[in-house]
C-alpha cells in the first residue's frame, strides 16, 4: 500500500479556498479605487477605457519588460486627452487650465494611475482572478 499517495479531503480540491481569497483582493482593491478623489477616478476611468482598447494578447502592456518610451507616450496620449476634454468643457476652471504646474503633475498622477491599471491587468486572468 502506498499510503504516500492518499491526500485528505480538504486537500483534494483546495481551489474553491484559492479563489475565495483572491475575490477577496480584488473586492478590496475596489472598494480601495471607489475611495480615490473625484479627479482620480475620473482620469482612472480615462485610463481603463484607452487600455480596454489595446488590451489584447500580445499588447505592449503584457511584454516582459514593456518599454518605457512607449508607456510614457501612451500616458502622454491620455493626458492630452484630459486637457482637450477640459478645454472644451465649459465648467472647467479656467484659471487651472493654463497653468503649467498643473499639467505637470497630471501628467505624473496619470503615469501612476497607468502603471497600476496595466500592473493590475497584467497580474489578471481573463476570469477576474489576480495571480500574485
């Protein structure tokens, strides 16, 4: 008898567990998102939006090593995006609109926001799961 072989029940079928706990990630990391301020979430909104569109197998944002020129032209693209979206906007401040400074650090929150969501899909199969 090879009693080596033999595994306990609650052994024999240990993914419904696994899959509990990563619901349980991804709950979090959503409920974590809804608490970004309003001009976060909106410019997160922007950014799943424009990846949803090169999301894909085979997209840059899956390379091994994605190449950093193109991420930041990507997130560039956005924040272009962003300003050509305010400026036609009636009830955007004016005032903010033409300083540099903030243009600057949307283009940094951007970035950030953009490296997590591809970091996110990245680490996502295509059943919501995240692999850690």
């Amino acid at each position: 008898m090879d009693h080596h072989r033999i595994l306990p029940f609650y052994m024999t079928y240990p993914l419904p567990l696994f899959y509990q706990e990563e619901d349980k990630v991804q709950r979090d990391l959503e409920y974590l998102q809804q608490m970004y301020p309003t001009e976060a979430k909106r410019y997160q909104q922007k950014i799943a939006s424009m990846l949803d569109k090169i999301d894909y197998d085979g997209s840059m944002i899956y390379d091994e090593y994605p190449d950093r020129m193109r991420l930041y032209s990507l997130a560039q693209d956005i924040v272009n995006q962003i300003k050509k979206e305010e400026s036609m906007n009636p009830m955007s401040n004016m005032s903010d609109s033409d300083n540099p400074e903030k243009w600057e650090h949307l283009s940094e929150l951007v970035q950030i926001l953009l490296f997590y969501e591809i970091y996110r899909r990245r680490h996502t199969n295509h059943r919501g799961i995240l692999k850690f």
